[in-house]
C-alpha cells in the first residue's frame, strides 16, 4: 500500500500537475496557432513574464503588510494576468502585426517570435537576475496530508496544486462556455476555420485577434504563476516548457483547445511516468519473481535528465502517423 | 565592361571594404593574437553561416536547431581524432559495449527491415515497429549503464580513436547530416513550423545527451586539450600557427562558397528558388520536392557540423554545457538574414561582421554597465545588485532578438540581397 | 426610358492578381430587385468580377458603386453592413461549426435579435433544421450551399452575389437551388451569380452578361441572350 501512495504522489500528482501547465500553456499557442496560423514561440516565455509581474505585485502587497488566506502570489496573480494579456496585446501590435499588414510568410513571424523570445529573455534576466526566488514572504507554502487507508504514507498535496487543479478545470469549463456559447467565441472558431470565409462574413478581425492574444497571455501568466508558486521562480522557466507546450499543441491537433488540454495532460502523464521508478510498485512483488530476475533498485523507463526526450519522442510519433493530432487540427 | 560590373557588385565592394577596413583596425589596435583568434573563428561560424543560408534562403527551411548539429558533430569530431584511451581500451568496457551495439544494431536492422514488408497490413507493422523500438531500447539502456559505470571509474570516458583530425571533420559532417536525415524525413512533408519545433527539440535532446553520458564524453569534466591538424601554438611559433589554422579555414570558406554558387545557377539550384517561391507550381512537378529538400536540410546540416568540429578544434576545448543556443543558433540566423538571405557572400560577410561585433560587445556591455554602476551609486545613491556582470551580457540576449526583428521589418534582404531576380 | 438608380455599378473595371490584370474595362449594373447572370468560357473572368465587385481582389482602374456608396476597394468586411452578402463557391461554409452556428456568423455584424431570420432560412431550406446542430462539414454538397446561403442571407442583404452556387450539384440538386434563389428574389433581393449552366440561368435571369477575355461580350435580358443566335453558337454550346 505504501508502494501504491509513492506512486499516487509521484506519478498521479505530478504528473496531473505538469500536465495543467501545459494545458494551460497550450491552449494558447494552439488558438494563437489556429487564428494567426504562426507557431508562437515566445510563448513560454510570456509564462516567465507573467510568473515575474505576479513576484513583483507580491512583494509589493507583502511590503504593504497584506494578509490572505490563500498565498499572496495566488491574489497577485489575476492582476498579473490582465497585465500580461495587455503585454500580449501589445507585442502582438508592435511585433507580429506589421508582418501580418505586410502580408508576410507565417515562417517570418514565426522567426519575429524568437526575436520576441530573446528579448523577453534577456529583459528578466536584466532585471530579475539568474537567481531562483521564492514565490512565499513570509507565508509558509501550506501542506495537506490525506491519510490513504491501510497505507503508512499520506497522499501529499499542497496549496498551489490543489489552487492549479481548481484553476485548471474552471478555466477550461469556462473556455469552453466561452467558445460554445458566446458570440465572440464562435467568432474565434469561424476565424481559425476558415478565414476567407469569415472576413466575407463581416467578422471583425481584430477583436478575434485581441481575444486570442487575451486568452492566451491570461492563461500563461496563470500557468507562469503556479508552476512558479509549486516550485521556484526561475528566470529560466520557460526552459524546457516549450517543447512540452508544442507537443501538447500537434498531439492534440493544431487549432483545438480541447485538444491541447488532452495533449497537455497526456505529454504530462507520459514524462512523470516514464521517469517514475517502477521497480518501487514491484517491491512488494518480489517473492514471486523467479529467481534469476533480480529486482533493480531503479527501473525507469528514462533517466530523469532525459525528460525532454519524452514529448520530442510522442511529438516525432504523432507526426509520423497522424500529423493531424487526436483531435483532427488542421495540418498547416 | 568594368564598369558594370563595378555597378553591379557595388554593394558587394562598399561591404566587403568597409569590413576589411574593421579588421585591419581591429588589428592594428588589438594586435595579431586578438586578430587572429577572431577571424578564425569567423570563418568557422561563416562556414555554418553558408549552411543555413543554403537551407533558409535557398529552401526556406527553418531550422532553429543549428546547436544540435554543431554540438553532435564536434562531439563526433572529438571522438574520431582524440588520442586513444589505454585505459578504456584495456578494460572491460568495450567487451562490456559490444552487445547493446549489437543490440543496437540488430533493432534498427529489423525496423528498417519491417518498413519494406509490404505484406504485412499497415496497422502490424506500426504496431511491431513499435514493439521492436521498445525492446531494443530498454536492452540497449540496460546494457550500456554497467558499461558507463565501469568506464566512468575506470578510465574516464572513452577517449577518441586518435586519427587524424580531417577524418575528425569529415565524420562531424556526416553524423550532422544523419541526423539531418532523421528528423528532415520526419517534419519536411508539413509546414516549416514543424521542423522547427523538432529541430528546437532534437538540439536541446543533443546537448542534453552529451552533456549527461559522462562515459562518451566526460560530460561536465570537458575534454581537452584537443588535437591540431596543424602545428599548435603550444608548438612553436604562436602567430604562425593561427595564422595557419586561418589561412586552412579560409580555403574551406572559398571552396565550399564556389560549390554553393555553382550549384545554385545550376538547374539544381534554380529548382531549389523555384520550391522556395512557390512550393504549389513546383509540387505539380511531382513529390519530388521533399526529396530536394530533404537533399539541402541534409547538405545545410553537414555544413553545421563541419564547421562547428572546426571551431571547437580551434578552441582545443569540448565542453558539451559550452553549446548554447544564443551561440550557437541564433547568432548564426542573425548573421545569415542581416547579410542577405539567399546571398552566399551574403552570409560570409554577415557572419565575419555580426561576430566581430558579438566578440566586442562583450567589452563593451560590461564597460556601459559598470558606468551605470558608478553613476547609479553617485548620483542616486543606487546599489547595484552583485550580479550585474553576468546580467549585463543578458543585454545581448535582447539586442540579438530586437536585431532579428528589426532587420526583418526594415530590411528583410539583408546587406547583400540575393540578385537572381537581375541576372 | 425613365431608368431607376441601379443598384450595383460596375464601371471600367480592371482587376486582377498579383499586377496581372485578368479583367480589361468590364461593366456591370443592376436595378433593385433584378437577377444578373453572368456567363462566359472558362477565364473569362466571371468569378473574377464577383470578387472585384466584393472588395477581394485589388481594382487598378474603375469604379464600384453600391447603392449610392461608392465602395471601389473596400475590404469585404466592410460591406456586410451595407447589405451585401457574398458566396463563395469553394470552402463556403465553416466546417467545424454547426448549421446553427454557421448562421449566426452570417449574422455576426448585427446587434438586434435575429432569431426569426434563423427561422426564415429554416423555412426556405426545411432539410437544414433537422441537421441544426450537426457540423457543416459533415453534410452533402448540396446541404452545404443551402448553409451557405443561409448564411449569406443573414445580414437581410439586398443585394448577394453567388459563385457558381450549382458547381458540382446534381441536377436534381441544382433546379432546387435555382428554385430557392427565384424565391429568395421574389422576396425582394437583387442577385448578381456566376453560373456554368448558362442556358438554365439564362432562363430567369432579368440580365445576362457574357464575358469573355475579361471583356463584356454581349449583354442583354435573359431570354433575348438565350434567342440570340451569335450567343448560342459561341458560348451556349450550340
């Protein structure tokens, strides 16, 4: 039983946690992808950004002597996405809309998105340093523990997981009101479907253009925050969360929301339990085993160091046999 | 005659001049030692540079991976010309290796194998495909990670094969081009955002691989002091022996520069433009297409490899942590679209200026920073915080980016525009 | 003769793709409530014409004028809310979006409650109201035009022009597509189409047009086009 609560922390928990992360990070550059039909790169690094403004709103409401029940970061946090969505905005006008007025190849603004990823980069880490910070000052990251039955461990959760699962699913029930439902939102999917056809139909581009980028900086600030609040904030952050991030996009199919949250999920799952140790759920088989296996002390499919292997291995995969995704996205 | 001819390669003189007149300032200032280590290293990014302005501007392949390939084939480079390791040779880790070679080997043997059986029905075949890629994985882990154990406290790693450093180079351009194979088979049929998501991937999985398999490639230990093909400076005559090492560079810059331009107005080379401008016409021509461009990702890419084995050659240190995007990628696309995409005298002019000027804003960088420093504390009483070196050199991280848009935005043809709509 | 206003005038255009213009001076006109067909060999530039009349496509030369505005290269976006509506006649319906939906993005620049023009195209296509909620790319070609129209007529245009809304229809198909868009004339809405089946077109068009190299060739009523012997011969088939 223990065995079993080692693998709900380890694997289940963890992997649900990484897995809303970049959900949250893919369900932008997925509707980026479908409505302006470029790859945006700088998007994790928006996630950094977000994660640094939500430090910065922090500390100033520590310095001001501020208390909450849930952790300041998490208030600052909202503040921090509308900000981030007005920065999303504003790149999107300075940097990627000359090239799309211009009539640009989407590989241009692919290439003007790393340039907006290296200047994002290079900002942080001017102001903000190297160094890895705290998201708590003077708060104490809070821990739950449920007692498993018939188990000597507890099921562990903290506080910002269990504030980024409740997040996690209230923004994508309120995507999804939001793409089915509301006039604008059905103007987002008629874009992303057929442009032509949309702008025929006097579908007002620019408002469609604004809400993407608003959802899409909204939701990385989000993810910046709480992957920032569950761990550190790193001015490098955005290592390593963009190939997840765009595998979670491919898998799930290019331009489907729903998708990337599958996708996300599923590029999540896929690393936590490729680099779970394994042998620790066959311990307490061990007398069973015929004699000449012997159990190693580490079983895993890959060595932790070569996490990012996994979702380049699912994202070479899927473009191999369905380049299109689960979820049927367009093949751009 | 001459005089349109001065007209017409103008541009090409006021560049070219204006960087000659830089580098004779640079060393008349700085001296030949300063001078030398630059311009070499020059011509090595300027020999990447070629590589992907063929693929970029000949093709427009977007390739954001270019680490990759320098890092897996100076890594191949080291391997070939490191003097041999006695100690590893001697020991029980190369009888140790030979099975997951083995292993290793059947797997593919038998992956390749399955894809020419057209009898078996689709879904099997993916399905054994993947079957047979899993076993051989984990028996090829499972054997190597006694074999590492072993050498790591036996002997280290396990050295090169100590042949000469040509064969070095060459090797570095073919594993570049392996895996240019792999991963442009994959992603070249779909949009090119594709492939640049999987090279971005298949770099970072490249370093991370060099930089952890201690075994191969003494991992954060770096190996060095690597071989010369030529007379070293620890030899000998200093200046000579850069000078020499310059002078070998520089033909390989011009050899490979007059291949790439004949076979750019060869019918090849026309075919390769007429893809680029206009992938709908020229894919009524058949499927060819993927095939031409798998032909340039792969050329493009041995260009990566060879050059970067030659800069890590010249630098006598491989240090797979010493890889690093902003280097060793992005860099090099500012370099090839400031000096004019698609222009083969394009990229040598941009990458010989854009790394003079990358070598000196270093200096520079740090010297502005620490005036705010001074100034900071003078007149505002503004502590600095400790770091400010290392964050000042962040300062390049942005200009790079705001450099790629700019130019992007107001001079997408570069300083040398390609000028085959004239010819 | 006491002419009204037209309300669609086409003068001298020349437009094209690219700097390559595929129409050299062509005129068009229509008086509220008519029906203009306009025919011709392929590349003549019927579709081409539609689009210059549409704002898609760049015109070098001459003059659009849509009921007293003039609207010579006015982003298609813009005319909706003029009361013009477009059918293209490739990719003219949203794929992913049910029936439902893809009406009320036909409908997306109006403000007020729409839903009884919902209802009015539910009663000139009744197929369409059982299939509301099924996406539109998994219906029958010509289920799909019915959408396609449908959503065209959203914005109540008073003027909408179709490309070849009968391409790749069976006949049987195609006369119930003819028959809808009589009546959605008859209902006081003027239409501009491009149309293959000439002589079948020709029939009920008030005008016809013939293009042919980006030139008008002959342009008449419907039934005097069809009587016309120089017509028939070149460009009716015989």
């Amino acid at each position: 039983m223990n065995e079993l609560v080692f693998f709900i922390n380890k694997a289940l928990i963890s992997g649900a946690i990484i897995g809303s992360i970049y959900a949250l990070g893919a369900i932008g550059v997925t509707l980026i992808f479908g409505i302006l039909r470029f790859a945006h790169f700088a998007h994790a690094d928006m996630m950094t950004v977000g994660a640094f403004i939500s430090y910065i709103l922090m500390s100033m409401m520590a310095a001001a002597g501020f208390t909450a029940p849930v952790p300041l970061a998490f208030l600052a946090m909202f503040p921090a996405m509308i900000i981030t969505a007005l920065l999303a905005i504003w790149l999107d006008k300075v940097f990627y809309k000359p090239f799309r007025d211009k009539g640009s190849n989407p590989v241009i603004i692919v290439m003007a998105s790393l340039g907006v990823t290296l200047m994002l980069q290079g900002l942080v880490r001017l102001f903000g340093g190297t160094r890895a910070r705290s998201m708590y000052i003077g708060e104490n990251k809070e821990i739950y523990r449920i007692p498993f039955p018939g188990a000597k461990r507890d099921i562990i959760l903290t506080e910002p997981q269990v504030l980024l699962f409740i997040f996690t699913v209230v923004a994508v029930i309120a995507l999804a009101i939001f793409l089915s439902r509301s006039r604008l939102g059905k103007a987002m999917r008629a874009v992303s479907d057929n442009p032509d056809l949309a702008k025929i139909s006097g579908i007002n581009l620019k408002h469609v253009v604004w809400t993407t980028w608003i959802i899409g900086g909204t939701l990385a600030a989000a993810a910046g925050t709480m992957l920032s609040l569950d761990v550190v904030l790193k001015p490098d952050l955005s290592f390593g969360l963009l190939l997840p991030i765009f595998a979670a996009v491919i898998v799930g199919g290019i331009g489907q929301p729903y998708g990337a949250v599958a996708g996300g999920m599923l590029i999540g799952f896929s690393e936590t339990l490729a680099v779970f140790n394994w042998a620790v759920l066959l311990r307490p088989f061990k007398e069973s085993f015929p004699d000449w296996f012997e159990l190693p002390t580490k079983l895993a499919f890959v060595p932790t160091e070569y996490k990012l292997a996994v979702p380049f291995f699912i994202l070479i995969i899927v473009l191999i046999y369905r380049p299109t995704g689960i979820f049927k996205g367009k093949v751009i | 005659m001459s005089g349109s001819f001065l007209q017409k390669y103008s541009r090409d003189f006021v560049f070219f001049g204006g960087l000659l007149a830089i580098i004779v300032g640079i060393f008349l200032s700085q001296g030949s030692a300063y001078t030398s280590r630059m311009l070499v290293e020059a011509a090595c990014y300027a020999i990447i540079a070629l590589g992907l302005t063929i693929q970029w501007g000949y093709a427009g392949l977007f390739n954001i991976g270019i680490m990759g390939f320098i890092a897996a084939g100076s890594f191949m480079s080291v391997f070939v010309s490191f003097p041999v390791n006695d100690k590893f040779w001697n020991g029980p880790g190369p009888s140790m290796l030979v099975q997951p070679i083995l292993i290793l080997l059947i797997g593919i043997a038998l992956i390749v194998g399955l894809r020419k059986i057209k009898q078996i029905p689709q879904g099997l075949r993916t399905f054994l495909t993947i079957i047979i890629f899993a076993v051989t994985y984990l028996l090829v882990v499972a054997g190597i990670e006694p074999a590492a154990k072993v050498i790591e406290t036996d002997a280290g790693f396990i050295g090169g094969l100590g042949l000469p450093v040509f064969i070095g180079w060459i090797a570095a351009g073919i594993v570049a081009g392996l895996i240019a194979w792999f991963v442009g088979k994959i992603c070249l049929g779909l949009r090119t955002d594709y492939l640049a998501i999987a090279t971005l991937g298949i770099a970072q999985i490249i370093k991370t691989f060099l930089k952890n398999a201690d075994w191969l490639t003494n991992g954060t230990l770096t190996v060095s002091p690597l071989p010369w093909p030529v007379p070293k400076p620890s030899d000998g005559n200093f200046t000579e022996a850069r000078t020499i090492y310059f002078a070998m560079t520089a033909v390989v810059v011009i050899i490979i520069y007059m291949l790439l331009e004949r076979a750019y107005h060869a019918p090849w080379g026309r075919m390769m433009r007429a893809i680029r401008d206009n992938e709908e016409a020229a894919s009524s021509m058949g499927k060819n297409v993927n095939r031409r461009r798998l032909e340039i990702f792969i050329l493009g890419s041995i260009l990566m490899g060879l050059g970067g084995s030659m800069l890590i050659t010249f630098t006598g240190l491989f240090d797979p942590s010493g890889f690093i995007d902003l280097n060793h990628t992005f860099l090099i696309w500012v370099m090839v679209i400031l000096g004019g995409t698609g222009n083969n005298r394009g990229a040598i002019l941009g990458a010989i200026l854009v790394y003079i000027i990358w070598v000196m804003s270093e200096p520079m960088a740090l010297w502005l920073f620490d005036l705010v420093r001074v100034y900071g504390l003078e007149w505002f009483n503004w502590q600095a915080p400790g770091d400010l070196d290392s964050r000042a050199l962040q300062m390049r991280v942005f200009v790079i980016g705001l450099t790629i848009i700019l130019v992007l935005r107001f001079a997408p043809n570069g300083m040398l525009p390609e000028r085959i709509r004239q010819d | 003769m006491s002419n009204p206003e037209p309300l669609i005038k086409l003068t001298n255009i020349h437009a094209g793709y690219g700097g390559m213009n595929i129409l050299h001076g062509v005129e068009f006109s229509l008086i509220p409530g008519e029906i203009g067909v306009i025919v011709g060999p392929n590349g003549a530039g019927k579709s081409t014409t539609l689009k210059a009349m549409f704002g898609m496509l760049h015109c070098s030369e001459g003059s659009v004028i849509f009921d007293g505005h003039d609207i010579t290269n006015k982003p298609p976006e813009k005319l909706a809310e003029l009361g013009m509506a477009f059918v293209p006649q490739e990719n003219n319906v949203f794929q992913t979006l049910s029936v439902q939906e893809n009406l009320e993005m036909g409908a997306y620049v109006r403000r007020d409650n729409y839903s009884h023009l919902i209802d009015h195209v539910y009663e000139i296509f009744p197929a369409l109201k059982e299939k509301r909620n099924q996406d539109a790319g998994e219906l029958s070609g010509g289920q799909r035009q019915m959408v396609a129209i449908g959503r065209a007529l959203m914005i109540e245009p008073k003027f909408i022009l179709l490309d070849e809304p009968t391409a790749g229809l069976s006949p049987l198909f195609m006369s119930e597509v003819f028959d809808r868009i009589i009546a959605i004339n008859k209902a006081g809405v003027t239409v501009a189409m491009v149309e293959q089946n000439a002589k079948q077109a020709l029939g009920f068009a008030h005008k016809g047009y013939v293009l042919a190299s980006g030139r008008n060739r002959f342009t008449d009523t419907g039934a005097a086009l069809l009587a016309d012997p120089d017509v028939a011969k070149s460009f009716l088939g015989g």
